[in-house]
C-alpha cells in the first residue's frame, strides 16, 4: 500500500512539473511572439529585444528552479518536456504566416 501512495506522489508532482513547464513555455512563447509583432514599430528594437529576452529568460529561470525545488532533476526534466512540448503547440498555431497576406 505504501509503494501504491509513494508512485501515486511521484507521478502527480511529475505530472504538475509537467504542467508548470507548460505555463513557463506559454508565456516564454507567446511574449516572444508579442514582441517580434511589436519589433517594426519599436522606436528602439534593440532595447525591446534585449529587454524582452531579460525578462523572459528572468522569469522562466526562476520558474524552473522552483520546479526543480532542493535538487530533484526529475522535476526538471517534466517541465522542459512541458516546455517542448508548449513550444511544438505554439509553433503550429502561431507560425509560420502565409506571407502572401502581407503584401
């Protein structure tokens, strides 16, 4: 009954590490798309570029460290496949554009 409890746990934490890295991934993406739409407009694209990446790299590591909690490499691990996995979703519902619309 013990072991049943223990792999139950296991599975649940990995299973919201997995959902976490899915949130991480969703606004890492989903910023980065709101700011390549914004970059033609952008008085000074740099800044916003170089800002943006500071905030969202800002973010998603602090975010994976609190995943990870006191060193469980498993965690981790579900959330960069949440992560991927967000990232895989996004890419096929956001990109690539038909350009023909632009013109």
């Amino acid at each position: 009954m013990t072991s049943y409890l223990l792999n139950t746990t296991i599975l649940f934490t990995l299973a919201v590490a997995l959902i976490a890295g899915m949130g991480l991934g969703a606004f890492y993406f989903i910023v980065l798309w709101w700011m390549v739409q914004r970059l033609p407009q952008a008085k000074s694209p740099t800044r916003l570029m170089i800002g943006s990446f500071i905030i969202r790299m800002a973010v998603i590591l602090t975010g994976f460290y609190l995943v990870m909690g006191n060193g469980h490499w498993e965690r981790l691990a579900a959330a960069m496949l949440g992560f991927i996995i967000i990232r895989k979703i996004l890419t096929y519902r956001l990109g690539p554009q038909n350009t023909a619309d632009v013109y």
